[in-house]
C-alpha cells in the first residue's frame, strides 16, 4: 500500500476519531455542567458545553500515536506531546476558574520551555538576501518564548464566534502543510504528516462547532490549536530565512493583524493589553450588520486571501518578495483602518480611507 493511501485512510481515520470522541464529550461536558454561561463580554446567549479542546487533544494524539509508525515519527513527539498537554491543562484550569492572564501565561511559557530546553526546536538565526546573517545566540531563546506566546494567544483571541478559531486554523494549517510540502527544502514529511492530522482534527470538530455551535473549542482548544500551530510552523526555523519566517507570519495574516491590533488599541486608550474588550474584528463586522455566520464566512474569506500570499513568497524572486512585503504591509494598514481595529477617530489612514471612498461615491452620484 503506497504512502500517500495509508496517509488518506489515517487522515479520515482521524476525522471519524475526533467526530465520535466530540460527540461523547459533548454529552460528558452537559451531564457535568462543563459549559460557557452567556455575560455580556460575550456573544452567545445559551448555556453551552465547553473544553472541546478535549476531544481535538485525544483524537489528535491517539491518531498520532496509533496510526503513525515509530519509524516515521518526528524526534521530538514525545516531547511536544508532553508539553502540549501541559497546554492542555492549562486551558482546562483557565476553562474551569477563570485564570488571569499571568497565570495562563505561566503555563504557556512552562509548555515553551519544556520544548525548548528538550528538543532542537528553536530560532537560532536570521538570513536575510544581500545582508547576510544574524546570529542570535542566547537571544534565541526569546525569540522562541515570543514566538509561540504571540501565535499561542493570536489563535486565543479569534475564538470569539462559533467556528471562527476553528475555520481560521483549519485554512492556517492546510496552507501550512501544502507550502511545506510542496514548496520548501526545510520541512520533514513527518512534520507535514502532524500538520495534517491537527487539520484531520479539527474538521471533525467543525460540524458541533460551527454555528449554531453545539460545543465551544474553550481556551482548552485554542491555546493548545494555537500553540501546534506555533510549535508545528518552528520546524525548519532554526536557520530561518527571510522567506521562510515570512510564510507562517503571511498564513496567520488574520489573527496576527487582530491581536497587534488589539495590543496597540489597548496601549493607546492606556489599557492593559490583556483587557478584554468588544473591538476585535468579529465584533466590528457584527457592529457592521453581518449576522454571526456571514462575520465567520468573512473572515475564512481573508484567511485565505492571506493564505493566497503566503503561497506565492516561496516561488517569487528577491524582488518580487519585496513587492508582496510591500503590498501586504499596506493590505494589514488598510485592514487595520477600514474596520477602525485601533478604535480611534483620530486615525490619520482611516481618516484618509473614508475620504477616498466618499469622494468615489460622490462621483458615482
């Protein structure tokens, strides 16, 4: 049987996998009473069984481990299966009590430093065309830490609408596995095999927890999707280049935009960035008028487009490179402007923007 119908088979095995196991903890978490209350920082206005995270943890690990072959299994699963139950863990206590942010920071931070200390999984340095290289030496370990607690809680954040964290990392990571695979020198089949078993995983979540959602993924599901995502997009990363720390930065283009949006918002009105707020893209799409669905078709809708991008860094020259540098830079400014992410009215582009678009429809008058 040839790789490639085995992979097939493990990858539906893994959606059936995670179907059943959500569906049997769906009815755990009803007859325990694990479930979100609605208040008024949040969307939904139903009791709602929570943790989902669960049931994507075990389908993904018990597919990883039963179906994947010793021999073809990376070096460091052990390790990441360690540390990311430690994630797990955290997000069940956060779920459970309401963790504040430093305190859930403590577990993301013990789960990085788990793998950093006991894998080669780090940033040790930078190439960049024409400049040559930058060595980061004992740097390197914080640029890991800010790595993984950045993406960890970028995913964190875009769970704010039933299937919307879901959607996004299923889109993230299918890109993720395909630009690996097909495009790049630096990524171990293994590797895109976890990739794609975390895709598996979360597809056969998405039916419970699309809306009306059935389940919510909790902060046990998107910190420990955000935190593969991190850990699972290092690899290769050691030597990185500009190109390949491009291409996880362009596929993440829309939580990214959302949590740096979020953190210069807050920094700005002289809050703590960890204060929560209703300005977050989902929120302003809603504020727009677009129902709770259409708002997550949206925003799958620019996942892609930015996917799309990431797609096209590995197969354009230097110059070329710079040009999509360019024009994505301008695309996150004019994204951050037009849905006024920064909640500010002083905001010189987008005040600039609303004059360009009135102006238009003034001469279409």
């Amino acid at each position: 049987m040839s790789f490639f119908i085995r992979f097939m088979l493990l990858f539906g095995a893994t959606i059936l996998a995670s179907v059943l196991f959500t569906y049997l903890f769906r009815a755990a978490a009803r007859r325990f009473r694990w479930t979100d209350k609605p208040s008024e920082a949040k969307v939904h206005v139903q009791e709602t069984p929570t943790m989902g995270g669960v049931a994507i943890f075990a389908a993904y690990w018990g597919a990883f481990f039963i179906g994947v072959p010793l021999s073809n299994r990376s070096g460091f699963a052990g390790i990441m299966f360690l540390s990311s139950l430690i994630i797990l863990i955290t997000g069940i206590i956060d779920d459970a009590y309401d963790l504040r942010p430093w305190q859930k920071m403590i577990g993301i931070l013990t789960a990085a430093n788990v793998l950093y200390f006991f894998t080669g999984i780090k940033i040790d340095s930078l190439t960049l065309d024409y400049f040559g290289t930058i060595e980061f030496h004992e740097a390197g370990y914080l640029v890991m830490m800010l790595w993984i607690v950045v993406i960890t809680n970028a995913v964190n954040l875009m769970d704010g609408l039933d299937g919307l964290a879901t959607g996004t990392s299923i889109i993230s990571l299918s890109t993720m596995g395909f630009v690996s695979y097909f495009f790049t020198d630096y990524m171990d089949v293994a590797t895109v095999v976890m990739i794609f078993l975390l895709v598996a995983s979360l597809l056969g979540f998405l039916p419970f927890n699309f809306y009306p959602s059935s389940i919510f993924l909790g902060d046990t599901g998107s910190l420990f999707v955000g935190f593969m995502i991190a850990v699972l997009s290092l690899y290769g990363l050691k030597h990185a280049t500009f190109v390949s720390l491009l291409i996880p930065v362009a596929i993440l283009g829309v939580p990214l935009t959302d949590t740096i949006a979020a953190v210069l918002r807050r920094t700005l009105h002289k809050r703590s960035i960890s204060a929560k707020d209703k300005s977050h893209l989902h929120h302003r799409l809603l504020r727009l008028g677009f129902t709770h669905r259409q708002t997550v078709l949206v925003i799958y809708a620019l996942a892609i487009i930015f996917s799309l991008t990431a797609i096209l860094f590995p197969i354009s020259s230097f110059w070329g490179t710079v040009v999509l540098v360019v024009g994505l830079i301008f695309g996150v400014m004019l994204f951050i402007a037009s849905f006024n992410l920064l909640d500010s009215n002083r905001s010189k582009l987008r005040k600039t923007l609303y004059r360009l678009l009135k102006e238009k429809d003034d001469k279409n008058k």
